[in-house]
C-alpha cells in the first residue's frame, strides 16, 4: 500500500527552515555520493558480534549483485519466483570487500512494497545457498534489502527498531546499503537484520520455532496454521497450536493465568506498546494482523517480534496515517489483556516503560544525524518512487511524531506513576532432595510481591510469599514475581529461571598395568551414580560391558568410560589407556590342514601339516618341513610340537597322536559286486550283508536310487526292492578320507 498524502507544495517553505539539519537546495538526481568521512561514526553500533558493523546507520556500504540470464528471465517472468544462483559482492566503507561469493537471490515484499525487476527492486540474499551451506558473510546466512518504496524518507525502520529493542523486543538492527545489479544502480536499501539463527542467538538461550505471521493470520485456531515456520521444526506446530487454542478458547483470568505460561507477557505487552507509539498500523495491533514473528523457547514460551515498520512515525501533525490510540482492543491478544486488570495494568506499565526510555534515545537527533549521511544517496537514487521535496516533508513528519507521540504519551499516562523496575534472581545450586534457594530482589516498590511457577512445575515448587524456591529434581524452572499496583507503582512482573544442577559426577578406574593377549579382565569402577557404566575402546582391544579384552599382545588399548547421569549425579567420562602384551596358549590346534578331521587317518605316503616343524615324532612317521608324512598303512605316531611364539602370544609345547592308513580306499566284502540284474520272478536284491557299509578307511556309505526302487535293511541285510516293472540304478558313495578320494559302486537292476 502507497503513502497518500495532500499537497505537500504549500509546506515545503516552511519546512526549509524547520528542519534545521536539512539545508541547501534539493540535490538532484545525477549528484555524486558524497562518501562518509574516516573514521567511522559507531554512535548506534549495538553489539560486538562480527556482523554488527554492518548494521551502523550512519554509514552507507555497497551491495553488487549478479544474475545470469536465466535468473533474469525468471524474476521478470516471475517477480515472486523462489532464489536464483548469483553473486554478491559486499564492498564495505572502510573499504573492505568481500566477495564475489555464490549465493541466492530473490525478490522480496509483498503488495505494497514488492517491485519487479524493472523497478525498484527489494532483495533478499541467501548466503548459505546450494552447496555453500556454511558459507557466511561476517556470520550472516542472508541479507535482507528493502527498497523503502512506502518510506520516502529512509528513516522509519532505523528509529522504530532502535526503540523496539531499547524496550526488550528483540527487533532487528538497520543499516544501509548502495544496491547494484549486474552493474546497474537500483538505488538506495536498507540492510535489514534477518530473523534466523544469527540474530535469534543474540536475544534467545533456545528455539524451538520461529513463525512469520502474514496478512489476517491471528494466533487463534482458524489462522494459526497458516504462519510459516522459519526456523524449528515444520511437521510440529504443537507449541502454537497451544497458543492459540489458549487464545480462542479462554478469557478473563484463566486465559491470563494459561498465558503466563506460554508467553512472555511482559515482552508481549511492551511489543503492543511500541507499535501503537510508534503509529505501527501494518503490524500485528491494528486487528488485521500483519508483519509479525512469534518466537518459541524449547519450554514453548512465546514471544512477539515486529516486522514491516517502514510505514510508521506518521502520527501528525501534517499528516497522520493512524491516528493511533495508545490502547485499543484491534488485536486478539492486546483485547483479551486490556479486558483483564493485571494485564491490563502490565501493559500501562509497558507504555510507562516507552515514557521512561525514550528520551533517553535522542530519537530526532538520530534522524537528523542518519539523514546527514543518507540524504545525498536518497536525492541519487535512480529508482526512488518519491522526489526530494517529499523525503525533505517525511523527515520532518519523522521528528514531529516522535515529540508528539510523546508528549501525548505523557498525557495519556497524567498522572504519572513510578516504574517498580522489578527484579529477580537466583543463585545456581546443586540439586539434592528438598534443595532450597531463595531469590535476590531489586525493586523500587514495596508492596508485597507474589511468586509462582510459570513452567517447570514438576521441577521445582516456590513459596508464594517469600519466593524461597525448593527442588523436587534437578533441572530448570521458571519463577515469575508480581509487583501490585498502587497509588505510587504501576503493576511490574519479573522472571528467573532457576537451575538446579545435579552434583559432580564422579568416577575413579583402578588402574591396570597390563593385558595378555586374549585375557578378559574386568574394570572396577568406582562411582557415585546409580546409572550403567559405558565402556568405549580404541586401539588392540574390545569391551562388553565392563569387561576389557586384549586383542593383540602389543601396543595399547585406550578406553573410555562414561557414567550418565542420574537423578542427583551428574554424568562423567574418564580414560584411561592399558599396555596389551604377550599372552600365553596351550590350547591351540597343531594341525593345520583345512580338511583334516579327528580321526583321519593319514594315508601311508601321504603328510600332515602341522603349526611348526615337529621336535620329535615316534612309530611310523617321519618329520617334514612343517609337518609330518606316514610310512606305513596302519599303526600310530606321536609327534611333539615345540615352544615358539607370534607377535601375540607364547605358545607352549605340545604332543599329540595320529593314526596312519592305507593310501587308498576299498569297500568291504560284504558289499554286493557291481553289475546289471535281472530279478525275474524275485523283487529284491542282496546289495550288503550288513545293515550297514563301511569302507576300510571307515567311511559309512550312502545310498542313491534313480527309478522304481528303493534301499532299505531287511532282516539284518541291505538290499534293493523293485516296487514295479522297470529299471533301476542303485549306487552306493562313500565319502573322501583325508587325501583320498571318495569311491563308489553301481548296479542295474531290471523286472
């Protein structure tokens, strides 16, 4: 939505010698920028984060954005199109630059202020765009460039967030920016701070979600949905959906009471507070919601942040946007908590707060300073929708709001109480059962204050009186204390989070000197917590449970163990690294080869091999390298393996006994001749005479028929059975024995 206005013509006379800091002839269009001088003015500098410098007011740097083709054809074929690859090249005052760097770029705004390309454009840059996702500009992940089309002047955000954050209300910090794309000047922007995981760090110890309200969106359960969720989570809006069912479903007192422990409501009234002082009629107040965040902590603790105050400081007297009142009931929120004593107390105390505050900001005196240094940048600018003579009359609107704003502000709080300038803390303490702490106090009041638990109930309980806050477990608690009203206060609250912390964890390990190889050896452990001990290992060794085994009989083993906390202690990891040496082995096998089973026989001619050459060997062997060769077809030998050792172990001697046998293998008499039968009037045939055959190296044999017979044991004896006219194949296999190949026997019978 454009600024309308009457002839501003019959004033800009006037003007001329009104606005004291503003002299001389409008600059025209083509003047050149006057850069700022060095050194640099810091004067509203806030913080000593890296990327604070570029959020100085009072200095101008240049922004050099490029898109290739297809980026430009997406933007002009779509202004609202998602961020397009490009560049950035940040060239700061001081001469610094930065860049060029790879990022994002999209066209930023909404109806009143969003251009397409061909216009002024805004910007939004994201810095940590594709692949670059840690790729930083002074710790920033985006840039945010407004084009301030509905701000002739270039003022208003720079002084409405300074007074936003100079309440508590985290707001973002401005700057400003020569703004160039592919080459081309689009002018003057300013550099607003973005809301993400830069900024929200400096104001918040946690978040759990950051939501972006729109148009019409109110935190009530029809709308609530529809916020965007900029940081946190997205499938889990369970935080706002509490906020709003609170606000939909309660009022009066239980709704102030379910409030107190979803929001902030002191940060929250003096977010309200601001925006109707600073005539904030495109925020969340004015009962169109619009330009807002709310912010959950990982308890679900809301607070309000402002957003889209370009179009602010316009309350009169030359012309007036909103005539706004200091309190009215537009908002959802703001209604239900002026139509509530406390709260509506809370909030007189936030307007209070603004009274108190504001002058301390010699807000007209940073106009006139910022506009000393970004008037020859606004008269340049090629794509200003707005002529000098305009920006010249806003500025002086500028200044006569924010004396008016207060002076009325002044009125509408006559008379004046003091503020209580409430607060609390609490000392940390280690948790044990029934821990006490009590709070430390400053206030200028003395009423008698009232305590509760906010959040964190099962925590922690407090005494309502006196504030004496008593552990029920360690952990976090939220204790809130109330200031009443009087004839001489306004109604102050306060908060603390009390943190009960369990006691020092401790562990000792007895300490161990050393490991034999493939010995287990159990760490004692001596601790003061109820939990299970976890042992991690690194190097020559392995742990189940508590229980450490060396894998190697040199180098180390370094282990960790952590004890997690329990309800009192807290966790604790200590190491500790164990020298692994040589174990020693009696009960390896000797025989090492692959097929050799408990008793073979070894084939008469045939070797053995066994760990290490044998040291002796008695009956029917004699010693090879490595082992040992059979010289008859029965008897057995003894063979005895001497001392040696490995990397990881001793070994110690061995003897053992190993049978000799033929080199080859026979089946028994007993079994059947093979050939081909023909049963004739009988249908079974006589394979064995045993029920079962062995061969002379004692393998069992198997046996396998193919057509309409069968092999089983009848009376003793192995035989086939015909079960129909035909031919059948019988044959029976007997198995390898050690280096000796397996053999087998087949018959044909035929009915």
């Amino acid at each position: 939505m454009r600024i309308s206005r009457g002839s501003v013509a019959t004033v800009v006379a006037l003007l001329a010698t009104l606005i004291s800091p503003i002299t001389g002839a409008p600059a025209q269009a083509a003047a050149p920028v006057v850069k700022a001088a060095v050194p640099i003015d810091k004067t509203y500098v806030e913080g000593t984060d890296t990327q604070a410098p570029l959020f100085n007011p009072l200095v101008v740097n240049r922004v050099d954005l490029t898109l290739d083709q297809t980026g430009i054809a997406n933007l002009t074929a779509n202004s609202y199109a998602d961020f397009q690859p490009g560049t950035i090249k940040l060239t700061l005052q001081d001469g610094t630059v930065i860049g060029p760097l790879d990022v994002g770029i999209h066209l930023k705004g909404m109806w009143g202020s969003h251009r397409e390309l061909s216009q002024k454009a805004a910007f939004k840059v994201k810095i940590n765009y594709g692949a670059n996702t840690n790729q930083r500009i002074m710790g920033l992940r985006k840039l945010t460039l407004n084009n301030m089309v509905q701000d002739p002047s270039m003022l208003h955000e720079v002084h409405a967030y300074r007074l936003f954050r100079a309440m508590g209300v985290p707001a973002p910090r401005v700057g400003y920016a020569e703004v160039y794309l592919n080459g081309t000047d689009y002018g003057l922007h300013a550099n607003i701070e973005t809301y993400d995981k830069s900024s929200l760090k400096r104001w918040y110890g946690s978040t759990q979600h950051l939501y972006e309200g729109g148009y019409g969106q109110e935190l009530n359960t029809s709308y609530y949905a529809g916020l965007q969720p900029d940081e946190g989570d997205p499938a889990d809006l369970s935080d706002l959906k509490a906020l709003a069912e609170a606000n939909t479903n309660l009022s009066g007192a239980a709704w102030y009471t379910a409030m107190r422990g979803l929001a902030d409501l002191k940060e929250m009234t003096a977010e309200w507070a601001v925006e109707h002082y600073i005539a904030h009629w495109d925020g969340y107040e004015r009962g169109w919601p619009n330009n807002y965040y709310v912010h959950s902590n990982k308890h679900g603790v809301f607070t309000m942040l402002p957003w889209g105050s370009d179009q602010t400081w316009n309350d009169a007297p030359y012309y007036a946007q909103w005539q706004a009142p200091f309190v009215d009931s537009g908002a959802l929120m703001t209604g239900k908590c002026i139509s509530y004593a406390p709260c509506a107390q809370l909030y007189t105390a936030a307007l209070a707060k603004i009274h108190e505050i504001e002058p301390t900001l010699n807000l007209t005196q940073e106009v006139d300073k910022v506009w000393q240094v970004i008037q020859p940048y606004q008269a340049a600018d090629p794509r200003k929708e707005s002529d000098v003579n305009s920006a010249l009359f806003l500025v002086q609107v500028t200044k006569d709001t924010m004396t008016s704003r207060a002076s009325a502000l002044t009125s509408f709080l006559s008379p004046i109480k003091e503020l209580p300038n409430l607060s609390i803390t609490y000392p940390d303490a280690v948790y044990s059962p029934g821990a006490k702490v009590r709070p430390n106090v400053v206030r200028r009041s003395s009423g008698q204050l009232k305590y509760y638990v906010s959040w964190g109930a099962d925590v922690c309980k407090v005494d309502l009186n006196t504030g004496a806050v008593t552990a029920l477990t360690a952990g976090s608690c939220r204790i809130m204390v109330d200031s009443p009203e009087d004839s001489t206060f306004y109604f102050d609250t306060a908060q603390y989070s009390v943190t009960f912390v369990n006691s020092v964890g401790e562990l000792t390990i007895d300490p161990i000197a050393s490991i034999p190889a493939g010995t287990t050896v159990p760490l004692v452990l001596t601790k003061n917590s109820t939990s299970t001990p976890v042992v991690t290992t690194s190097g020559r060794c392995h742990a189940v449970g508590i229980n450490l085994t060396a894998d190697a009989g040199s180098g180390y083993c370094s282990i960790s163990v952590t004890v997690p906390a329990d309800s009192t202690v807290s966790a604790v990891t200590k190491t500790a690294r164990i020298l692994m040496v040589k174990g020693t082995r009696s009960d390896y096998n000797p025989i090492i080869e692959a097929t050799w089973t408990d008793g073979s026989l070894v084939p008469n001619g045939g070797m053995l091999r066994t760990i290490k050459t044998p040291s002796a060997v008695s009956g029917p062997c004699v010693i090879i390298p490595s082992g040992i060769k059979a010289t008859a077809t029965s008897g057995s030998c003894n063979v005895t393996i001497p001392t040696f050792s490995d990397l990881d172990y001793n070994y110690v001697s061995k003897s053992f006994s190993v049978s000799v046998g033929p080199s080859g293998q026979t089946w028994p008499a007993s079994l059947s001749a093979a050939g081909s039968f023909v049963l004739g009037g009988v249908t079974t045939k006589v394979l064995a005479t045993g029920p079962t055959v062995s061969t002379n190296l004692g393998k069992i044999a198997a046996f396998t028929t193919v057509g309409p017979c069968t092999v089983s044991v009848i009376g003793g004896k192995t035989v086939a059975t015909m079960t129909q006219a035909g031919t059948c194949t019988v044959k029976a296999t007997a198995a390898p024995a050690y280096r000796v190949a397996a053999i087998s026997r087949t018959w044909v019978l035929r009915k």
